[in-house]
C-alpha cells in the first residue's frame, strides 16, 4: 500500500531544495583563490566538471505530447574537500566539508517522441550558477516488454559569473525499463567542458577537456510526486535525490 504521508514528505523535500537553490548565498562560504597553480586548477575543474554536470535524473521513455515535469535536486560529493588541490583552488569551507549543487528545473514533451528541458543551479555556500538545456529523443519509446531507449544532449553555461566561467556540453544513450511504480535506468555519454579563471595581474587561466560519465538510478513513481535516486561516475562516485512532479 502507498505511504499515504509520502506525498507530503515529497512536498516538504521540494520545497527546500528550492530554498537551498534560492539562499544558498549571496554571502558565499566558499570561493576560487585569486592565483592558484595552473595544475591544481586543472585537477579542480575535472572533479568540479562531473559533479556539476546536467545529469538526467529520469528514464528514457519520452513524456509524450501532453506530459511534463517540473523538478528540484541535489547531488553530493562527499570527498571534494580531500582533494590535493583543494587548499590552493579553493578558498574558504564548503558547507558540511561536501560539495553539493542544486537545481531546479522542467521538462516538456513534444510530438515524435522529443523531450526538452531547461534548470537553474548553484553550489551550495558557493557563487558558482549555471543555467542548463537539454534535448531527449526516444529512439525505442518502450512498452510493456521492452526498454525505452534514448539519445539525450546537454548544454550547460554559467551566468552573473565574477571570475569563474565553465561552459558544459554533453551527450548520452539513457536506457530504461518501467516496472509497475518503479523504472531503474542506466546511461553514459561524454561530456566537453571548458573552464576559464580570471587573475587580477596574470592572464586568467584556461582549461578544457572530455572526459566519460556514467551513471544508473531508480524511479519510484507515487502518482503525484516522482522520487529519484542516481549514483554518477565521472571523475569520482556521487549520488543525487530528485523529486519530480507531472504527468
């Protein structure tokens, strides 16, 4: 039988990602040194490119024509902060000792089995925002009996950047299969990321690279709310929670 004080939780857990997202800052508890080694900051930005990254967080079945989702999550990486280039990258303390980003966004769907969608996100006690869009298409819309199976493209971008500037790309197959109120999934793609810092006497500096990412989650879907749990892989393990509502 459904918990019938689930959607409540699931309310209660929406809303304050959405207050993470919204107050998390202005007063950042944790910022990029003004003149980090070029090789840390290049470390940096490989850890921070898989953990920012615009992951899906759903399965590949299409929302059809008349589906939506709207949605809010966060993903934690709890060894950030153990990181060698950590002390000479990052200034100041990451809430809680993790990096964590928030989000908050929707997806709509379109005829021929097409998905779009857009979000906002920020690190938590950081000044790091970027504004994200993707694009889904079902190659396989799944059934009963067989697996949905969709090619999916990501752009991500910062904005009201002060120094910090990481322009994202990306492209996956996201493979899935619904069983009753349950659909796990997995999926892997590559990601292009270019990261740029900008030095108040030296030439900022510059980095990009493309590295594989992989991740699997399960979908607990209550009717009214839809409630996600993915681990991703980029450069290190993290997991993600994502409560979704829509049709």
């Amino acid at each position: 039988m459904t918990d019938l004080n689930a959607p409540r939780t699931a309310w209660r857990l929406a809303a304050l990602l959405l207050l993470l997202v919204s107050v998390a800052g202005p007063a950042a508890a944790w910022d990029l040194a003004a003149d980090p080694p070029r090789r840390d900051f290049e470390a940096f930005h490989r850890r921070l490119s898989g953990d920012v990254y615009h992951y899906p967080r759903h399965g590949a079945a299409p929302l059809g024509l008349t589906g939506f989702d709207v949605y809010a999550d966060a993903s934690v990486d709890r060894g950030f902060d153990e990181e060698p280039f950590y002390g000479t990258v990052v200034s100041g303390d990451l809430p809680g000792g993790l990096l964590s980003f928030a989000r908050v966004g929707a997806r709509k769907g379109l005829p021929g089995g097409v998905d779009i969608g857009a979000a906002y996100g920020r690190a938590l006690g950081g000044d790091l925002k970027l504004v994200s869009a993707d694009l889904q298409w079902a190659m396989i819309k799944g059934g009963t009996l067989s697996p949905a199976l969709s090619l999916r493209l990501t752009g991500s971008r910062t904005v009201d950047a002060d120094r910090f500037e990481l322009d994202q790309y990306g492209a996956e197959l996201l493979l899935s299969k619904g069983f009753a109120v349950l659909t796990p999934y997995i999926g892997g793609g590559v990601i292009y990321s270019d990261a740029r810092l900008e030095r108040e006497l030296l030439p900022a500096l510059e980095d990009d690279h493309t590295q594989s990412i992989f991740y699997a989650g399960l979908t607990l879907n209550l009717l009214l709310p839809k409630i996600t749990v993915e681990v991703e892989k980029a450069e290190e393990i993290q997991g993600a929670v994502r409560v979704a509502f829509g049709f």
